[in-house]
C-alpha cells in the first residue's frame, strides 16, 4: 500500500464528510433524537423547520455541548444554558 497517496486522500475524504450536513441545527436534532426517552420528538421536527440562527442556533449550541443525562435531567447548567438563549 502505497501511504503517500493513501494518507492524504483518507484526509481529504475525513474533511468531506465532516461537511456533509454539519450545522449545528442538523447535529442538534440528531443528538436530541439519540437522547430522546420515547421513539417519537416533536422537537426534532420543529429543529429541522426553523432557521438555524438566532434562538434556534443557540439553542441547538446548548444542546450540542451537552450529554443525554444532563438534556433529559434538566440540567442547571443546561437550562441556564437554553434560558440565556431566549434573553432570560
């Protein structure tokens, strides 16, 4: 196996995909539906049909930095961390 044209081309493959649906938004709404108790979040839905800016971007940066335990605990760092959003 020729390494020189292997490395970097597994580089540029890594940095492609890393690309592909990326926004803070998508990745929100995936780890919400991952973290999600029951099989069904009406969140997802409404994640995927706003804006990805404003409250909605912020929000989806909240949730993004946190685990599972903390979203569906409602954690105080967490909902500090959405209220900031929305200018509480």
């Amino acid at each position: 196996m020729n390494w020189k044209i292997v490395l970097p081309a597994l580089l540029i493959t890594a940095a492609a995909l890393g690309g592909c649906g990326g926004d803070d938004c998508t990745t929100a709404s995936d780890h919400l539906a991952a973290c999600a108790v029951t099989t069904t979040s009406a969140s997802t839905g409404m994640m995927m049909d706003m804006a990805c800016s404003g409250v909605p971007l912020c929000q989806a940066q909240c949730e993004n930095q946190y685990t599972c335990t903390q979203i569906n605990g409602n954690d105080p760092s967490f909902t500090a961390c959405m209220n900031l959003c929305k200018g509480k």
